[in-house]
C-alpha cells in the first residue's frame, strides 16, 4: 500500500489507498464546489509528481469530494483579485503580457502533471464538472462519469480562450471536431450522454458513488499488471497522440529495447502459460 | 448589423444579416444544384476574406439557396473545358503538370478562406451535398444538416484523388479512419443518420428549414459571447488540430498574453457576477 | 485476375482471386489459431510487397482461415525459444538492448507492409482476433468484422507495452482516447458491438462469412474505379494522418500536378457523362 | 524578354530585363534610402507575384537604387503614424493586439512573396542594408553584396524582436547560431567580410556594379538551364529546410513523378552527349 | 543592480553583478577543475530559473572559477557511486532502465535551464572545457572563449553516447555536420581556432581575463536595450530553430501582439529620432 | 577482422579491411569513372545493410577506385535506356509517374542505406565527384577530400531537380544555404578549397592517397572506442538533425536507459581512471 506519510499535509486534497498499489486522489474543497484557488493546483503539481515516482503506486483514481460538484473551475472571485491578471506591477503591456504569460504557462504546467504521471490516471467526474473541470480531466488517461455530471467548456463565458489545455487536448481524444468547435465556442452544457456518446467519456454511471467504485476497480485491474507494461503503454500512447505513426514505432523500439529486459515479461509469460497470478517487482 | 453595402455586386452568393452580428452566406445557382464554376470560387474566397476582418461580423452561417442541393460540387461540364486541366498551352508533362499544380493551389487557397476566415462558420447541408461540398463544409467550424442530406467523396468516380481539401481534413474530424476510408476509396453515398453517428455533423435536423434557423440560433448565441474570447476559441483550436499538445499549450500562453488585456474578461467576469448581460466592443 | 504463380509457394498464406483485380489473402495455420511464427511474418510483408506493385491487383481482403480465430497473435510459445528476446548472444544491457532493437524494428517492418501496399487492404476479423491482430488490422484501411469477434490489445498481460503498431496508430483510427487509454492499460477484451461503436471497424456482420463476402463486395466495388484515383487517395489519406493541413494541402497538389495527367480523369467524366461503364489501364 | 508592359505603372520599383529571361527589381527610393512604407511592401508583393508565374522569367535580381543604400529598413518616421500600431480604433488590449497581428502577418505575407516566386532570386546589397533590408534578402534564395555594405539587425534598438521574417529564417541559413544571437541581441552593425566568413552572403564584391553585374551573371547562367529542373531545385530546397530528410526525399520523389515527364529532361541529356546547346520551352 | 540576497547561500557559484543589470554566473569548484556533482547542477538549475525572472537582471554571463578549467565536465569518480547509474535498488534491466531514464531526465532539465533563462546569457569558456561543458555552453545563447580552450565532446570516451544535450543542440549551432560528426565520433580535442573556424564560438579572445570583460562589455550593451526587444528576440530565435519558417512567422506574429503594446517600442523610437538614450523600464 | 566470405562475390565494389574493425567499401568500375549503374546501388544497399549488423565492423572508409573519379555519377548513357524512365510500358501520364516515383524512392532508398548503416561511414572523395556523388557522400557522417576534387551538384545539367537526397540533405550539413543554392541552382563546380571552407568536407589532403590514409585512421581510432558510446552517437545526431531540441533530448534519454547498462561504460570509466586500454566485446 501506497505510504500515507508521503501525501500528509495537504490543506486541499485527499489522498488514501483503496487496495494496493491503488491511490484515490480527491479535491476536497466541497463547499465552494471544490473551486481551484491558485495553491491548489500547486498542490496538485506536488501530489502527481510525488505519485509519479512512488514505487507504490501503480494507477490513481482523480475525483471531487462532496455530492455537487467535481469542480466548478477556477475560484472566479479570487481569481479576479489575482495580480497577475490584474494592474499592479505596472500598466505597460507588454509587461503586463509577460506578467500574464509567466503565470498561464505555470498554471498549465501544474495541471499538465497529471499526464506527465507515469502512473494511468482515471478521472472521475460528477455534478458540476465545468472550466478547469475539463482541462484536468483532459490530462487523465480513462474519463468516466456519473449520470448526473454537467459539463461545460465555459470560458469563452468570461471573455477568453480556455487556456490551461482543454483546446490543446480535447481536438485529440474525442471523435468529432465539429461537435467540439460547438461546445467550446458557445460555452454550452452537456450532459453524460453526450459525453458517452462523442467518446470525451469511456463510461457513464448510475451515481458517484457508482462511478468511483468503478474506476477502483479498473485501477485495481490495472494495478495486478506488470508495471514495466503499463507504464510503458501509458508513455508510447501519449507520444504517438503528438508524432507520426512512423516516430511513433521507432520510439516504440528504442523504449522496448530497454524495457523487454525485464523478468516481468518472462513472468508474464509463464504465468500465462500456467495459469498462475504474477507477482511483479516495484516500479 | 453588417453593412449590407459591403457585400453587394455578388453574382453567385446571398449575403444577408438574420440577426446582429450574424451573417448568412447562401450559394446562390440553384438552377445548376449549386454546382462551382471557377468564377465562384474566387468570390467565395473574397467574401470570406472581407467577413474575416470585418468587426460588424461575429458568426457566420453558409448554405445553398434551393431545396434540392447544397451543392453538387464542381460543375464538371464546364471544367472539362478548363484550360488548366487539358492540353492548350503544350504538351510537355512538366509543364503540364505545373499548370495544374498552380491551379489546384489556387483552388485551394480559396476554399481554405472559409477556414482561415476569423469568425466561426456554420454550414449547413441539404439534400445533394458531394464532392466540393464535402471539401468547403470540412473548413467550416460546425456542421449541421438536414435528413435529406445525400454526401459523398465523389473524386474517385472522376478517375482522381480529391485535391481541395477533403482528403486532408476529413481524417482530423471525424471518429473512424476505418469510416473515412471506406467512403472516400468507394465514393459510397451516405445520409444524414450516418454523417451524424459518426460525428461528420453534430446535428441532423428534420428539413433545411429547421437546419438553417437551428445553424441561425447558434451563430446568434455565439454573437453574444466576447468575440475576443470566440475568435481565440477557434484559432487555438485549429493550431491544435495541427501541432504537438506541448506546442499548442505554449501558443496558447503567448495568444492569451496579448488578449486577456481585454475589457471583455473583466465585463464577462462582472456581468457573470451580476447576472447582467455584458457588451462587448466590435473585433 | 491476379496470376496465381507469383503468390504460388506461400507456407503460411493462402493467396485466391475472388474476382477480377481483387485478392484475397488469408492466414492460414489454423490448427495453432493463426497464432504468428516469425517465418509468417517475413511471408506476409513479402506478400503486401508483391501485390503493392502488381498490375493486377486492384483491392486486398485480408482475414484468416478457419472458424476459430483471425489469429490468436504472437506464437508465445515459439516466441519465448528467440534466440533476439532471451540471452544467447551475450548478457551485456546493451547489445541485448541493440538485439531486441532491430529485432522489433524489423518485426513492424513486415507488418507495416501492409500499410505500405499502394492498393486498398481490406481487413475482416473474426473470432479470436487479439495482439497481434490488432496490430495488422490497424494497417489495413478498412476494418470490418463478424459479430463473434472478440478482441483485445493483450501485450501488457505478458508484461510490455505493444510495439508491433497499435499504440501508433490505433489512437489516429478510433474515436475516443480514453477508450483507446482503457483497452490498451487493462487489455480486457470487447465485442464486435464496441468495436463497431468506437469506429475500430466500420460494419459488423453476422457471420464470418458474410464479412468476407462484405470484403469481397467492397474490393469488387473499388476495383471498378480508377486505380489512379484509388491508389492517390489511399496515399494522401495515409500522408494526412501524419500531417499537418497545410502540408497535406501542398502534397496533394504536388501529387495530383503528376497524376491528373491521366486518360483516366476523361474517361471518368466521359462515362459519367454518358452514362457508360468506364474501363481502366492497369496500374 | 519579359514583357516590360506587365510591370509598368509601378511607383516605387523599377523593373527591367538586362538580359534574355533574366529581370532586375530596383528598389526606387534613393532620396530616402530606399526605405520602405506600406505602399512599397504591398507593390513589392504584386511584382514577386507577377514574376513567379511569368513564363518569360527565369531568375530574379533584386537590388537598391543609389549609392548610399541597399534599403535603410522601414521609413520609421511613416511607420509612428501608422494607425495599426497607435492607439486609433480603440484602446482595448486585446482589440490592439488583434489590429496588431493582422498588420504582422500582412506585412510578413508581402515580404515573404519573394520567397514564394518560383523563380530564383539573387538579392545584392550594398550601403546601408538593415532592418527590413534583412528580412527581405533573407527570402532571396542567393545573397552577394559589395565591400561597403553595412548590415545591421536593427530591431532591437526601436524595442522590439524583429517580426517580418529575420528571426525565422537567419537561424537556417547561416552557419553559427552564437554569430546570429550575437548580432540579433545587440543590434551591432557587420560589414562585408564578416557577412561573408558566416555565410550570410556568398560573395562579397568589389563594388555595388560589380556586385549588380556578378548577380546578372549569375542569374543569366541560370537562365540557360532548363526551368524544369531550376525551379524543382528551388522548390525542394526549401521544402527540405523544412522537413525532414525522410519527408523530404519522399516529396522530392512524388515531385519528380511529374516533373521528368519532360522534354527538357531528354534535351539536357542530348545536348550533354552531343555539346550542343539545349533550348527549353518557357516555363 | 540585481540584489545580492537572491543568490547567496550558494556552495558551488559565485553570482555577482559587474554592472547594471548584468550578472555574472561562475562555476566555483577550481580545485576539482569545476567538475561537477549532482548537487551542483541542481544548484544551477535553481540559480538560471531565479534570473529567469529577476526584473534586476538583462543579461548573464556564465564562466568557470580559476585558471585551469571552465570545466572538466562530470566528476566521474563521483558519477560512479551514484546510485542512479549502478545497481542498488535491483537488477531487473527495465527497473534499471526507468532509474536511468529519471536519472538523465533530471540531469537535462537541471541544464536546460540556461536555454529556458529568458535573459540573454553569454558563456565564457577557457582552459578545459569538456563533456558537460560543451552541453552546457550549447545551452547559452553567445559562446565566446580564451586561446588556451581545450574542448572534447568527451562522452564516447566513457563508453556511452553524449546525454546531456551537446548532441541534439550541436548540429543546430555550428556549420559542419561532417565536423560535428568527426568530434562527437572520436572524443578528439580541438583549441580555440578550430571552434571559430566552425562557429561553435563567435569570438576567441587572447586570454581568459579579456575574455570575461569582453563578455561582460556586451553583456552590458544589451542591457542597455529595451528588455522587450532582446527578451523577445532570444524567444523567437530559439523557437525558429526548432520550427518550420511558417509556424515561426506566425508564432512571431502571435509575440508582437502583445508585445508591441509597450512603451518601450515609443521611447526606443523618440531616443532614435531625438539621439538621446532611452530608459526602459524592468521586466 | 570483418570475415571477408560475407563481402565476396561483389561486381561493382572492392571490401577490404586495412585494420581491426575498419572495413573499406571502394567504388570498383574505374573505366568508367565509377559511374553508376542500376545493378550498382543495387549492390551498394546490400553491401551497407550487411555492414550496419556485422558485429566484426566498427567504421567504414567508403571510396573509388582509380586516379580520375570518386564517381562521375549516374551512367547517363544506361539510364537514358531505362524503362521506368522512357516510355515503355504506356503513355498514360499517371502510370509513367508511378513508374518514376516508384523507381526514385527505390534508388533513395538503397542509397539512404550509407546513412541508416548503423556504424560510422567517412568518405572519401577524389577527382571528378559529381552528381551521385553529391547524394551518396551527404549519406556519409564524414566527408573528407583530396585537393585534387572537383564537385558539382550536376542535376540541373540534365534538365532535373536532383532527387536521390542531396538537395534533401545538404542544407542540413552544410553552413551557407546561399552557398547551397548557389551550387545547386547553377550546377557550377568546387574544389577543395570551397568545400572545405563551407564545411561541406571537413578536411582536404594532398592526395588521394593521404587522403584515403587519413580517413582509415580515423576509422581506427573510432574503432577504438566503445561501439555502444559511438553508435548511439552516430544514432542521435542523426535523430537530432531531424527533430526539435526537446524531442531529441527525450529519445535521447531514452535511448541511454537501455544503452548505460553496458559493460563499456564501467569498462571504459575504469580504463580512464587506470589508463589502461579497454577491450570492448563486439556489437
């Protein structure tokens, strides 16, 4: 089981460990709709990079505490009292655009450490699900939800382009560019079945708590595998999304030359042909 | 509402204003299923290159003037006399071959206009929709149709690969190559039910009627929305579409530096508080 | 019809004709599930070689002998005695590392040939259609199966990642990432109906031997257009995958500059025209 | 000869035709240093444009009119009261920046005309060559000047990173990248011989008419070789700057497919054998 | 002048200011001929991350300590008790691997850091400069060195290929592939001569005093220009050396939209036409 | 000693191994200026393909045989008899151009083998060093030349674009891309002198004889070296030429997670410390 210590101390995420080798990451700010503040995707940074590299990890479940919300997106109010986005510090613009640059890129580069996890991230989304909702759950490898989640791409409803990943991402892991070129230049809600239907989710639950004990369940699937072959499945995926397929299958072989040296492969195989269950070494 | 004057003297389009700051753009020879003479092209490229920069304009919607075609593509009779296309002016293949090169180019470039226009564009499709139809309704933003809408990937049943723009955009917008293959090798029909499954259009309405007022209502919602945070919306989402995530995250930090020095962010961000109704200055 | 003799000699192949221009490849080591020898493999990319340059050959379908299975994959059993994937030869990191590299850069060699075959493959799978299966289909253009085809991407239960080729190109064929992320990271399998759904396959017949039948249709049906439009399209669809719009644009114009150059561009249109059945030169 | 009648009527250029095939582009600005306003990059766009298409065009020389100067860049004084880049229309960030980017990328799209001319370009500068006298020579596809040419990339020293192609395309045309962030960075003039020990230039001549009359030379050599094979170099070249050298060789063959379909090819190899001069139809 | 709080409590640098705005960066482990331990580059990583955003600092200057060494590379003796690259922590190759992985990974992102730095940075090289200190150097924007350098891209000679960055940067910053490939091949020295020769310094000055004080005069030169300008200017240049010239011309343009909105682009221009020197404000 | 049976039977080249591990290839048809045939690169591909696996090579000397001629190029005289590029076969323009691009992408293809040969190959031109030998010696990863050389990127000569890589490769490897244009735009000859001052070659010796000398002590000292530092070199900085920085350094660091867990690096670090000379096991 994933060491406790390690995730102690954290003001606004849980962490616990539903079975082995399994870690169930929850945004617990459930009475403003576990709305981001600007410390809590610095946190974020700090759980996912810790997870990244913690050898009793092997797949992470991602979700909201509370009944209401997955998240409601970034904490607008605080947010509009950010310096950042806001005067001080000078009213040069190109100032004011290096100032606003600098914290956009760092807002991205958080958020964006839940794929660079080397560990599958399953995010499960319910309720209000809107804004950094979907830039977070971009970054997740598997997105399921519960039937009552409401989405929305939701900036252009303040004034900007979503700029923390959900255009960067959103265009390569659903199936139909026109519907979103809908969704993020009208803001518009969706619901479960629409996100089913368009692929954004691989699976939309009875309830929360439905949908929670199912992605447990695939984490724990995932979690009696070989390490040495998820992890290497989780990098190769992400890296053919952004190369050509003949890149693609070069990095493959150039990953494998070094990653089929392992008894894992050998165990593997055994176990398949003699029915057993595996037992692999930490990673 | 757009300056009707801007876009009179057309010989083969309808420029109209349905509501402020929507345009309706309808190919207008009915008589020959709105099928393309090489004269339209051109003004097609010119009207979206004037509606692109035009601050008067902040959605568009394109469709076919009479029931029975958006169109049928290019009008084959009168390219079969093109002079690009067949011998006058020699005979050597090189030569040859760079005529029709500079002429595909140039065919090109004008339908990429509807892309390239800064405004999201609409299409609307109905009934015969083959050919050029496909390639122009690939560059627009949102596809929607009618039920009695006919597609196909015709090229292949005139001895060539299609070469303005279907080939090269189709795979980046819909679900299944496997799909995209079959249509485009076998020239194979399909209706509106099957361009809907998988993700061609996002909507499939009961007649052209419904479609257009449906295509109208939309444009309309997105005329309310800051078109500082619409015209960005769609840039970054077709760079997306063409560059590494990381390259597209960075783009997006360096577009949104100029841009969040905006009113808009600050009047949607209040009226959103407020429950106001926020204006936002023209772009 | 395909000269028998230049496919005669196959140990592993059955190599027929079903009709004029169209071949029909099948995998034939029932007994052992189709299951995949190194010997094959080599013999499959000789096959796709011959036929990409073949005059005769118009349309591939390819699928597997037997009720059984498409093929059940790698022969693990035989695989696990390679001299390239266990220590003969040496225990040095590296040059085992440099062993499996070119064993596995020469392994998606053959199976890549498929892809590269300039003449449309049609894939059918039926029953047992796992690892490697997926990995050949995945190169073919068009995938189509019988309703007891059970598939999945085995390789992370025998402890590595893929790298024959389906993390590469499975997320440019299907329509949901987290359904790619879900199938690849749990290798559970799925059914025809899924596979049909996520737009892995474009149809799903009853019976093996309806979907053979629906190949041979499909390929019947594409060898009576002009080779040259087929062969270009499959090529600028494949070139489009992996690149950006532009350059795609460019490339087929550069492609069309040579190719529009053919009779059959005017025959096409002719018998469109006249409403006759046009004959093509072989290519 | 070019016919003088198609670039008649011009204000800023002069355009003549020192010998067969073979034109002259003169910047006609000398009283002001042949610096540049708007009007002079939008009719340097149309020539470039005119002279890439020109059948009676075969290479290109683009030099200054005057003693004192190549080009002095951008007429600043013009520039600073130039409403897209003041405050008129409008004082909001993101509207300037939107007027801002148009004004870029238009000016960028003029310049880089001289890139897009099929035909070869030889640019010769002399005197005072800075500023926009970069970005333009840049695009040339051969650089000589004269011994008294003074270079600068001057950008800096009005506050700004050169945006009109400079820092595009320096970096892949010179030979050291701490040569070209050291003149980039400090706006430090170079003279003749420096230019020529980093390959900025490829000759360095006595004087401007030597320079201009070496450049007419050398233009006219080119002008005997068969436009065929002259422009595919220029276009492969380029795209290979590009790309990468997988892509490269396969457009340089998809290229090639059409363009040895020529006379010129067959009457090089003749004229080669037999040493007899070649004549080439007009490309 | 940068504020010397921010970078004391360093053990292996010495961080100084030699003049407004410029600091001066130097390796401070002489005894050991600046050779480098792990604790070292991440010293180097958090110092070039601090400038990176230091509003006091324009320009940096990066050197080594002592008259023997800018630096003799990796503390190999060090190296080989590191735990990361032998075999505590187990033997299985692909958990060996992924250590490794981590381990270079980390190591690369410490030295990148220099390139990431948004201030201009000059490296000064002298006596030995080997193995890491070629990447490092490559990292700089200007490499300018003493007489008496001693350079070896050194790493073959340990056995392994270079992986620090000297050979993914290296082909892009100096003129020869051929030189590159002889030097990286055979581990030889070569002096300061041959590095001017080839571009990989812009400068080789009589001794290493005169060196450091060159260096720092243009360093302070920059300094005087709009931080706006050379900021943005460094920006672009390195995103054209990893980018095709159309997505650089349009990156750039994406740049300026927001950075031409500075007062710094008007002052710069008034300080031109009135001869009197600008003051910009920090960034 | 490379085993001599494997290299016998050859028609068109000589296979000798003047040291322990040094193999060198030499053109073999003198009377004829080594000019090429179509059974000669034929043979080349095999010979680099078995030379890239031979553990028994580390480097390769590459050159022709006879005073007058690395190679005058292409044999025009036979390739003006070829089928693919003459008539034969039909006239339809479509079916001539797939013969020539399927005849192209073969010869690129057996001649990019000197560049995938996964050992170091040096060049070493002499005489009349023309047209192929262009193409071939930018395959090579050293080029070295005797005084006596005389270079032309002869193509444009026989009314072509040069398409088997060097106008794919050249910009990549050499400084000037003036210098680059120059030559291939006007197929003008250079000497030694020139090339060598562009970087084309990086050294010129007296003779041939010196020459062919220098380049065999070059290979015996690479031979030296571990095979697995040089080459993952050679592999990298190819991989580098074509790839950003960021992605270099990540296969770059991939590649090393296999490749450090090899003898050599604690051999050839122990052999440094002991200054002893390290024997490295074949590969």
């Amino acid at each position: 089981m994933a060491e406790q210590g390690k995730y102690s101390g954290l003001k606004y995420f849980l962490v616990s460990s539903p079975s082995e080798y399994v870690v169930h990451v929850e945004i617990n700010r459930p009475a403003k709709l576990n709305a981001f503040l600007e410390a809590m995707w610095i946190e974020l940074r700090e759980i996912f990079s810790r997870l990244s590299h913690d050898e009793d990890v092997r797949a992470v479940v991602f979700s909201g505490v509370g009944d209401r919300a997955f998240t409601a997106g970034l904490d607008v109010q605080a947010a509009s009292q950010d310096g950042a986005l806001n005067g001080d510090g000078g009213k040069d613009g190109a100032r004011i655009a290096t100032r606003v640059r600098r914290h956009i890129l760092e807002f991205q580069d958080c958020i964006s450490q839940i794929e660079k996890c080397e560990k599958p991230v399953i995010c499960v989304m319910h309720g209000i699900s809107i804004g950094l909702a979907i830039d977070m759950s971009c970054c997740a490898d598997i997105r399921i939800c519960s039937k009552d989640a409401k989405f929305a791409v939701k900036e252009v409803d303040i004034g900007m382009a979503a700029d923390i990943g959900t255009l960067s991402r959103l265009p390569k892991i659903v199936s139909s560019f026109s519907w979103v070129k809908d969704v993020c230049l009208s803001a518009r809600g969706f619901g479960a079945d629409e996100a089913l239907a368009v692929g954004f989710v691989s699976q939309a639950l009875e309830s929360k708590a439905k949908a929670v004990e199912t992605a447990i369940g695939m984490a724990s699937l995932i979690s009696t595998k070989s390490p040495v072959g998820v992890q290497g499945t989780k990098e190769i995926l992400n890296h053919a999304r952004d190369n050509t397929v003949a890149d693609s299958l070069k990095y493959t072989g150039v990953w494998n030359q070094g990653m089929l040296q392992s008894e894992d492969f050998k165990a593997a195989l055994m176990s398949g042909i003699k029915k057993t269950k595996p037992r692999f070494e930490k990673l």
